[in-house]
C-alpha cells in the first residue's frame, strides 16, 4: 500500500510540476509588452503667449516607444482636461522612437505631428494629458500644477 501512495504521491507532484513548469515557460516565448509612454510635455510655450503659428508650435506633447516593435497609435487620442482631443490618423510609432505632438498647423513628418489649432490647448497653471489606445483605455498619463481632475503620475 505504501509503494502505491508513494507513487500516486510522485504522480501528482511530477503534474504540479508540470503546471507550474509550463506557464513559466510559455511567457518567455510571449511577444513584448508594447508601451508608450508620455516622455515629455512643453505646456508653457517659451515666449509670449501671442497665438502666433510659432508660439503655438513650442507648446507640444513627446510621446516615446520604449519597446522594439513599432506600435500602431490609429486611432489613439490624446486629450487635455478641457476634452481637446488630438486623434491619430494612420500613424505607426517605430520601436524606441519619439514623436512629437505640436498645438500649431504644420507638416506632419515621422517625428512631428501637429494639432492644426489656432489655440493653446494645455493650461500653464495646470492640466492633464491624457494618452488613450483606440479601445479608449488610459495608456498614460501626465499632470502638472496644483489642480487635478485625475491622478497624476508626474508632478
């Protein structure tokens, strides 16, 4: 009797082994986790605030990839505590790669995107930018000044 519980004994170990064994492996062959993050925001544009195409150019948003696979921000939108919403149109962010996000009209290159506003979206005293995925979940946040609307991550 005892060689039959010592064996079932060593069967159900080998399969908890096993269980636990198999997962564990299976996430080192799981694709990366892609992350792109607020890096950062220039909300008081250097200068007077004077609504020209200029002055509202140096107020912008750095969103970065910090993984290696370039990841698809169509339909991602990024949005200010007043509900200024930016949406990206048909833009794929290469992996560890910066793109900016400029108030202003312009040209949109690879490394620049612009809003096309002739107003200042983000407050100098305090706001938020919001940055969500085309399912509307929150990808990433950043807060400055003393009121908030939601958490901040960064002060």
């Amino acid at each position: 009797m005892s060689v039959r519980r010592l064996s079932a004994a060593a069967a159900v170990a080998a399969a908890l082994v096993g269980a636990v064994a198999l997962p564990a492996s299976a996430v080192g062959h799981a694709r990366p986790h892609q992350r792109v993050e607020i890096s950062s925001v220039q909300y008081d544009s250097p200068g007077p605030d004077d609504r020209s195409n200029r002055s509202l150019n140096k107020e912008w948003v750095e969103l970065t990839n910090t993984t290696r696979q370039t990841v698809n921000l169509d339909g991602w939108t990024l949005e200010d505590e007043d509900g200024h919403t930016y949406t990206f149109d048909d833009y794929r962010l290469a992996g560890r790669a910066t793109v900016r996000i400029h108030t202003g009209q312009g040209r949109d290159t690879r490394t620049d995107l612009f809003q096309d506003r002739r107003a200042y979206v983000w407050n100098n005293d305090h706001d938020t930018a919001t940055l969500r995925n085309d399912r509307d979940r929150i990808i990433d946040e950043d807060s400055w000044g003393g009121h908030h609307h939601r958490g901040s991550r960064r002060a």
